[in-house]
C-alpha cells in the first residue's frame, strides 16, 4: 500500500484514478455534493473553437513557454544543488517559494497527457520528477529554499515560508498525474511528503505535535483531492484540522527575518477570526480565494453544512460588494487585497489572474456543493474576462494585475503595473497557474447527477458518459462566446429509461427569455431555478437548439462605487467591452472621452484589423470630446467642458485588450447625457 493511503469499503486499497472522476476536482461523499463532475477524457473541445483554439495553444505555446522559464529563471536550478548536496552559500535563484511554479506545470503536463504531450513537456517531466525524488529529504520533507538555505528553519515561518502552500502544489501536481495515468513516481514522492506532514502537524489538541496553518491557504484543497484519489482518511483529517485551526486566537502564525515578509495584519493572512465567524471578504485575494476552495472542500466531504454556508456567507460579501465589472477581485497594490464594500477603483485595480483563477475554482466547487446557477455564472464571466484577458492571444505573455484603466500617460514595464503583458515575473505564480487551469478546463464545464446531465457553459465539443439507464454521445456546436445559439445534437444513446439534459440559463439573460427548440421545433422547457430541462427517452438523431438573446448591455455602477460614478460600461453575452486608445482619432486621449447615450452601441463584425482572427464582434458607439485645451485642474460648474463635434467609439473585448501598439484603455467611460452634458 502506498504510504498515506487506506483501504477503500470495499477492502481494497485505492489506486491513482479510482473515486468519483478524473478531473481536478472529484469528490466523493454524498453528503452535500448536488452534482458530480464527468470524467476528463468524456469532455473533448473542438478545433477551429473559442475553447478548443485556447487548450491548443496552451497546450503548444503557453505550456512549453512555462518549462523553458522554471528551467531559466534557475528554480529547477534551486532543487538541483539541493539534490546534489550542495552549499548554502549558493543563493536560491527566484523567490523563496518558487518550488511552486514547477509543481503547477508539472500538474498542466499532466492533465494535457490526456491529448498527449510532445517529447519536450515528456522529457521535463521525467526528469524533474526523477529530480524531486533525489532532493527529497529521507523524512519526506521537501522545500529547495529551506534545505538549501537555511536547513534549521523547516516549519519555523509559517507566515511566510511557503512550506505548506508549495507541499499543496505537489499534491495537486501528484494527484492530476494519478488521475491521468501520466506516472507514478510523482505519487510516491507526494505519499512521502503526506507521511511526514500527518507526523508533524496536529490533528487534535494534545497530541503533541505542530499546531499551526501556512500564511498562504492552499493546502486544504490538496489535502482532500489526496484524499479523493488515495482514501487518505487521516489527509482529510488533517485539512479539516487546517480549516478549524484558521483564525483560532491560541494559534499562533510565527515568522523569522529571513524570507522578507512584511508586517501585514493577520486578516492579510486569514488568521484574524475563525472561518465559521467571519462575514467578511477580507486580506490577500488569493489566500482568501484558495482558502475560501478548501473550506467547501471540507465540508463537502465531511458534510459539515455549518461550514457550507460559512463560505457562502463570504461568497455574498465579496460577490454583491467587492468583485469588479470584469469578475476579478483585488483592489489593492500595497497587499494585493480585497478592500472594503465598493472599494472598486479602476485605475488601481490589482485583480491578479490567480485570484480570478482562484474564484473559478471555489465557484465550481460551490457548483458542485449546491447545484446553484450562480455559481456558474460568476465562473463564465470571470473566465471570459480576467482569466481570458490575462494571457496574449499567442499564449506566450501574461498580466499578473489587471487594471480597468491604463491611463495615456502610464508607459511602464514595472511589474506591479505594466502597460503591456509580460513574458515572465519574479513571482511566477499566473502563468503556470493558467497552463494548469486551461489543460484541463474541459473538466469544468459539465456535470451530471440522477436526473442526468448539466451544460454550465457553452462550448463545441463532444460529450461520451453515463447517463441514467446507459450512456450517451452528444455533440455540441455554438459559437459563443460571440454568438448565443448552442445546438446539442444526440449521436449515440443506450440509455433506456428518461433523462434530463439541463441547460443553464445566465442570470444576465433571465429577463430576456431563452428560446429552446426539439428537433427542430419550438419546445417549452421546464425551468427549475436556473436551469431549463428536457426530459425524454433520447434517441439518436435527437437534436436540441437552445438560443441566449446576445443585446449590447449599458451598465452603471451602484451609487456608492464613487471611483465610476456618472461612468457607464458596456457588456454583450458574457463579455465586458473596453476603449482602447489605438481606436480613437489621432490627438484624442483616452480620458478625453464620454460615452453618448442617446445612441446606444451596436454590434459590429468590423474589428479593429490587428484583432482579425482574435475577436469576432466589436461594438460600435458615438461620443464627444472634453475640450483638452483647459488647464484648469478644477472649474464652476457652469463651464463648457465639451469641445465641437461627436467621436466616432470602437469598442473591443476587455480580453483582447493590450495587444497593440498604444496601450491606454478604460472599462468605465464618463456618461454624456441626453442633453450633452456630462
């Protein structure tokens, strides 16, 4: 038996693969789960597609792109010396962490395996996977900065070290190549590692040993997929003892001098109250986001529903007060955190992609915990806004923040606020994230219970799984998120018995109507909450065509979102428009310009020619020019501040932004009113 694993009922240990799925995310207790995901492999996106193009340039440009970096940027260099043996007088290349970002392209690979990977991702594989084995310490324990740097400090930073958070992404990295049959060897390397956490961190009060989180959630998530995939009860264990001991005032979150961190308050850490009390989305993003994913992993497979509804008591807060038009989360620089109730300044947007990531990954968790619609909505639309817009359309460049306005004058590479994406970061953590997210994102979009199957996101493809009664091939075809018809067409059905095929109907849409035909006929469909249902005995040959009305929406922000007041923004189907500066006339400065409202703005196949290929409808809208000829920093009311004469608007897709020359553009444009004033 592998080290950290147990027997399944049935006496039998469980093997990498075993349990409810294959995908990233699998649970297997029936005490809250409302849905159950299907398998990785019955989900296969369609080339020439919105989703099927973007997994194929993950896969070819954006993976390998990431290899070439952790080899690079020195952080393969980092287990390297360690495993060797070697001094701690060679300084660790990277930040103090960076074992991390080799563990999420290990977990892409592993889940790209499914489509096969070329002989350089295989080769990367093989031998930093061999590598981990060797600098693996004989106790289990792992961390190249620690054992590299300053072998005496293992466990003693716990605000900052990372240890936790890094030993979260093995196991990750670990259970995807379980799940996938990609190997084995990465599963020993993280049963060891498991081994020696259950023997250093407490699992109850008195027993001796460690007490104590890690300053960066993620290792809770972890902990239960390792669960999932091994039958690790004492896993599960320990993440629930994670989970409670967050916040607890007698846990202490201690640090030393050595890794750099400064002096955040402990809400910056999720440490300041225990996660059943909380009401407040508060501190680093991401920390809130991933710890916010493991919580609901716990209480699924505990069925610990007081602990259900904790999370969705953040998830009211953060989603009605503190998420951007775009779906991201993240108002501040200075802590890349979550600030207070409509704290949404545009310009400063931090909105880092692994916070958007992080908010796809709770929200499916959420999803499958409960089977609500919105949980579904709120993943479409970051992904198709944040998460989209984070990397290039050649895959190869990355936002880490993602503003809603990049001002005419900002020209920077910095960073913390570049004006264009960059190739790679110090902290590393978006792009690999991303080559994880987008190899296995067919896992995301479909899931199935007793009463058959559930489409939450539209995608051309194919669909092969268990239904009630038998099996069934579904074929999908759409051209969203650019278009609003879906057409599902039954290709194969052995099932004999009637099942149900849901089909979500976004919260944008609901009143609007969607119009549903069977077989090419008008059909009224039941609605239970946000899903429309159809239920029959499928046959082959059956076909489903349901279509979203896709109108141009005008958008104002609530009263108290003072950064954008008398600003309005536009959205079609899932996707958030912007205003590029490359589109205005020559002299126009982004800021310079109101939207009019009397001319509402209008689809258009005419894109802008550098977005040929890449985005398919732009909009089109009028405006009108502040006089740029004022000085005055401030002015009576009374003045004129419009100069002669309308603008001719383009506006593009937020994620499309940035892929041109000029880099200037905003989400929030100032209002013209009906009578020319602003």
């Amino acid at each position: 038996m592998e080290p950290g694993t147990e027997q399944a009922p049935n006496g039998v240990p469980r093997t990498p693969g075993q349990g409810a799925g294959t995908g990233p995310v699998c649970p297997t207790s029936a005490a809250l789960a409302r849905l159950w995901p299907i398998g990785l492999r019955d989900v296969v996106l369609a080339e020439g597609s919105a989703l099927g193009d973007w997994q194929q340039r993950n896969s070819a440009k954006t993976l390998t792109h990431c290899i070439d970096k952790v080899v690079t940027s020195g952080a393969v260099r980092n287990l390297e010396r360690v495993a060797e043996g070697g001094s701690s007088q060679t300084p660790h290349e990277g930040m103090h962490f960076s074992d991390s970002d080799i563990y999420k392209v290990l977990e892409a690979a592993a889940w790209d395996s499914v489509r096969g990977v070329s002989t350089q991702v295989a080769d990367f594989v093989e031998g930093t996977t061999s590598l981990l084995a060797r600098a693996q310490r004989d106790d289990g324990y792992l961390h190249s900065w620690v054992q590299g740097q300053h072998p005496d400090l293992a466990w003693r930073d716990l605000r900052w070290g990372h240890e936790l958070y890094c030993a979260g992404h093995l196991l990750q990295a670990a259970v995807a190549e379980g799940r996938t049959g990609s190997g084995h060897r990465l599963a020993t390397v993280a049963g060891r590692l498991v081994e020696h956490l259950l023997k250093t961190f407490s699992l109850e009060d008195g027993d001796g040993r460690l007490v104590g989180v890690c300053g960066h959630p993620l290792i809770e998530t972890a902990l239960v997929e390792f669960y999932r995939m091994t039958g690790s009860k004492a896993a599960l264990k320990l993440a629930q003892r994670q989970v409670d001991l967050r916040g607890r005032p007698d846990v202490e979150l201690p640090t030393t001098d050595l890794t750099g961190g400064r002096p955040f308050p402990l809400s910056y850490f999720l440490h300041h109250m225990p996660v059943r009390k909380r009401s407040l989305a508060t501190g680093h993003a991401v920390r809130e986001l991933y710890l916010q994913a493991g919580i609901v992993d716990v209480a699924t497979e505990t069925g610990d529903e007081e602990l259900l509804s904790a999370s969705e008591t953040i998830w009211e807060d953060l989603f009605s007060t503190k998420t951007y038009l775009t779906g991201a989360h993240g108002s501040r620089h200075r802590d890349e955190s979550i600030g207070d109730a409509y704290e949404l300044p545009s310009d400063r947007a931090y909105a880092e992609t692994c916070a958007a990531i992080a908010s796809f990954q709770w929200n499916w968790r959420l999803l499958l915990a409960t089977g609500r619609a919105r949980y579904a909505d709120a993943m479409e639309h970051v992904f198709w806004n944040t998460i989209a817009g984070s990397v290039s359309r050649e895959g190869t460049e990355f936002f880490y923040s993602n503003t809603l306005h990049l001002r005419t004058d900002h020209d920077s590479a910095d960073e913390d606020s570049p004006s264009h994406r960059l190739e790679w970061y110090e902290c590393a953590c978006c792009p690999p994230n991303l080559a994880r997210l987008m190899a296995s994102i067919q896992a995301y979009l479909v899931t199935r219970d007793a009463s058959g199957l559930q489409l939450h996101m539209p995608f051309s493809g194919t669909v092969s799984t268990e239904v009630p009664g038998g099996t069934v091939e579904l074929v999908l075809r759409t051209g969203h998120p650019w278009e609003g018809a879906t057409e599902i067409e039954v290709t194969r059905c052995s099932a004999t018995e009637d099942w149900t095929l849901s089909l979500r109907v976004p919260e944008r849409t609901r009143k609007h109507g969607m119009e549903l035909s069977l077989n090419g006929r008008p059909f009224q469909a039941s609605l239970d909450g946000s899903y429309m249902k159809v239920t029959r005995r499928w046959q082959p040959g059956d076909s489903v065509r349901v279509s979203e009305p896709m109108p141009v929406r005008v958008l104002q922000p609530h009263w108290r979102l003072d950064a954008v007041r008398d600003c309005l923004a536009v959205q079609r189907g899932p996707l958030v428009y912007c205003l590029e500066a490359e589109d205005l006339d020559d002299g126009v400065a982004i800021e310079d310009v109101a939207l009019d409202q009397s001319r509402p703005p209008e689809p258009s196949s005419d894109v802008p020619v550098e977005l040929e290929g890449y985005v398919q409808v732009a909009l089109m809208a009028r405006g009108k020019c502040f006089d740029n000829h004022s000085r005055q920093l401030y002015e009576d009311e009374s003045a004129n501040r419009f100069g002669a004469g309308a603008q001719a608007l383009t506006l593009v897709p937020y994620f499309a932004r940035g892929n041109r020359a000029r880099a200037a553009m905003r989400v929030w444009v100032p209002a013209l009113r009906q009578d020319g004033s602003q």
